[in-house]
C-alpha cells in the first residue's frame, strides 16, 4: 500500500500542529506509523492522499450513520449555502431540527444546541450543579465525556475516591470534585452516595460506554442507578454524544427504557457538521440563561448549515425501520467473524450492540469494566494494518469501537467479513 503521499503531508502537519494532528488518536500512535490522510468519501468508503480506496468503519467516530456524502444531506447542505453559512441570530432551521428531535422524544422537554459533545457535557453539568446547588460530580471509570476539565480525572487508590488529574493543566481542586467509581458496581455506587448524597449534583455515564472499548453495562446496574439517583435527589446524566441516535432515535434511554433527567447529545445531529446538544425537562431547562441563572452561550450555536444537515440525517433515521435493519446488518456481518475465530481457537471476539461494534483480543470473556480489558493492543496494531492492506479502515485505536452505516450493504459487509476472517488468519498464524 502506497503511503508516501500521506507520509509527506504528516511530516509538514508536524511544523503546524502539536503531534502533527488536531485530536491526538489521528496520530497513528496507537497502530504505529503515518496516518492516512483522507481527501474523499463516498457511500461507506474513503480515499486517502495516495488514492488507496478503504470500506470505512470509522464514519467520522460514528456521526455518518447514512454513510459518506448522502445525497440527502449534501443537498439540503447546499440549499441553505446559498443563503449564508452563519448568522449569530435565530434561524428557521433550529426550530425545524429541534421539533424532529422533540417530537420524538419523551425524555426531555426542551433543548439548546451547542457546538460539539464536550460543550454539550460542560453545559449540562454547570446546569446540573446549577438547578441542584451542588457540587459533586460522580462519574464512572471506563466513561469518556470530553475534555472537560472536571471530567479529565481517574479513579484513585479505594473503592470510593474522589478523582485524581488524568491530563496535565487540570487543577486538582476540580478534580476533587468528581468522584469516580467502577462501573457494574451497585454496592460503591450505595456506599458513595451514603456518603456524599447531600453534596452530589448528578451522576454522569455513558449508558452504553463505547470510549474506553465497548463495555456493555447490565441493565440491572442502569435501573439501580436511576433508582438510587430519584431517591437522593441526583441528577441522572446520560452522556449519549455516541449512543444518541445510534442505537435508537432517542438513543440508549430509548434503548434501555430508562428516562435520564439530563441528557446530551452530539455528532449524528449534525449530519456530519459540529453540533452538539444537551436537554431535560422544562423545569430544569428553565434554569438555563435567558429564562435562568445557569449562564451558557455560543455564536455558532444552532448554526444553520449543521442544522441543515442534520434536519436531512435525522428524517432518514425517523423512518420505520432504520434502527432495527441496520442492527440486523452488523449482526449479520459479525456472525461470521465470531464463528470463524471461535472454529479456530482465536483469543477474538467482536462485541456488538445496535451498529456499533468493538474488537476484543480476550476471546468470549464479557467486559463490563476499563478494568477488564488488556491493555496490551498488539492484537488489535496488526489487525489494523493487516485490514488496511486488504481496503478496510478501521479507527487507529484498538479502544475506540467501530460503526456500520446504511451505506454499508449487505452485500458489502459479506465481503469484509471475509477479509476480517483472513486478516485474523493471518496475524494469527
């Protein structure tokens, strides 16, 4: 595979950017070498500088849930470009993106679009100490919510510990403030808020956590959680910048059957744009600056062009259908996949729930937990270039989980199922 093209345009990035990227897992680090700097996509592939043409499973980390270039979001995109890309004021297309989302959703009342996830979580969680008056966060090891300051922490030494700085710049008085817990652990979650209950704001999770691998939590830790939040008065926050839209229109709450109180979308809503976007009940919301004392603002906030695409991404996912037939497509393209490393003894095994999916090197254990996994990646390093070698891309991260679009087709996974047994024959051998 030619990569002198890429391997050129990563060498200049470097005098530009810190590690020659703008978000560090582009750099290749985790699966060595340059990475492939992409100029095209269309349907479910991508081509890259030197031309080499990949079936994409990355989908920009999962907001191209109709594939690359739909003709319904690049219409409606250039339709609106006609008219102007920004104007810091109110705009028809709000309104429009937001009815279909409401509309559809019994979990929140209203919503305020930002910018991007991280945004969103930094939004939700001064409106969360905001309506509640205090302080505490707890969030849950293996759960990523952007880099917000409060959020960059990990668990420290014990059961029940306030978190300690994951990244250099985060005071540790702001770390102080999160509590982080393990996942699937309903007694330390107990013990916590035993302690704590008077101080927390909310709990903070990934209801399908898919940052840290693709740690599926039983639902009966979900229920518990809600359960003991309403008893505590504590804010219940599902972070769904991943799982929103994508394993169901109203995401894993839709899902699971559980109602968060606050709840932040991201990625899919913006039809492949930057959009983000956080909601509760009218109550909490009405806390939110104008109407409140919970101060929040944004000029490219409800950008008419992100909008725009998202309006034509999420008409195609309201239909009757979309959900169910594309978790049935990712089933049907793993099966195989998981048969073929079974019949040949390989420690691999790929976890899947809706259209996302992640690979695991630990054979057919179950992995509820960060803690579960090895983290030992150089299954997943070969893997990755064995499958690049072969025309498919996968995210450079053995944590990070892959996503199946409506362009991939039937027809098309059959085919990569193939080369994925093939790629595992031949790191394997």
């Amino acid at each position: 595979m030619k990569t002198t093209t890429s391997e050129a345009l990563f060498a200049t990035a470097k005098n530009y950017f810190p590690g020659g990227v703008n978000s560090p897992v582009r750099a290749f680090k985790s699966v060595d070498g340059s990475p492939l700097f992409i100029k095209k996509g269309d349907g479910c592939r991508i081509w890259d500088e030197d031309d080499n043409e990949f079936i994409d499973f990355c989908c920009s980390w999962g907001p191209l849930i109709l594939g690359h270039n739909h003709p319904a979001v690049y219409e409606k995109v250039v339709a609106t470009m006609q008219n102007g890309s920004s104007f810091g004021a109110p705009t028809r297309l709000e309104n429009e993106l937001a009815e279909l989302i409401l509309s559809r959703n019994p979990f929140i009342d209203k919503m305020r679009f930002v910018s991007s996830g991280t945004e969103a979580v930094m939004s939700a969680l001064r409106l969360a100490r905001g309506y509640t008056g205090k302080d505490k966060v707890i969030k849950f090891e293996g759960c990523y919510h952007g880099h917000v300051d409060a959020m960059l922490v990990k668990a420290g030494s014990g059961l029940v510990t306030f978190g300690a700085s994951s990244s250099a710049g985060v005071p540790e008085s702001f770390a102080q403030e999160t509590i982080v817990l393990p996942l699937n652990d309903i007694e330390a979650l107990k013990t916590c808020v035993a302690n704590y209950k008077n101080e927390i704001a909310c709990a903070i999770i990934e209801p399908i956590p898919a940052n840290n691998g693709l740690l599926l939590q039983e639902k009966t830790f979900l229920v518990a959680l809600r359960e003991i939040c309403t008893k505590n008065g504590i804010l219940l926050f599902f972070d769904e910048v991943i799982s929103g839209f994508r394993v169901a229109f109203s995401g894993a709450a839709e899902y699971y059957g559980i109602k968060p109180d606050l709840v932040t979308y991201g990625k899919i809503i913006g039809g492949g744009l930057p959009v983000g976007a956080y909601g509760a009940s009218k109550e909490i919301m009405a806390r939110v600056s104008p109407d409140g004392d919970v101060y929040q603002a944004g000029t490219l906030s409800g950008n008419p062009v992100a909008m725009a695409a998202g309006i034509a991404q999420l008409t195609e996912c309201a239909k009757p259908g979309f959900y169910e037939e594309l978790e049935k497509r990712t089933v049907d393209f793993i099966a195989p996949i998981n048969a073929h490393a079974k019949a040949n003894n390989y420690a691999f095994e790929i976890h899947t729930i809706g259209s996302i999916f992640w690979l695991s090197f630990a054979g057919n254990k179950t992995i509820r937990r960060a803690d579960d996994i090895d983290p030992d990646m150089t299954g997943f390093k070969h893997l990755h270039h064995a499958l690049l070698e072969v025309g498919v891309y996968l995210g450079p991260s053995g944590y990070e989980v892959g996503f199946v679009s409506q362009a991939h087709t039937p027809e098309i996974l059959a085919e990569v199922a193939v080369k994925f047994c093939q790629a595992l024959d031949v790191i394997y051998v």
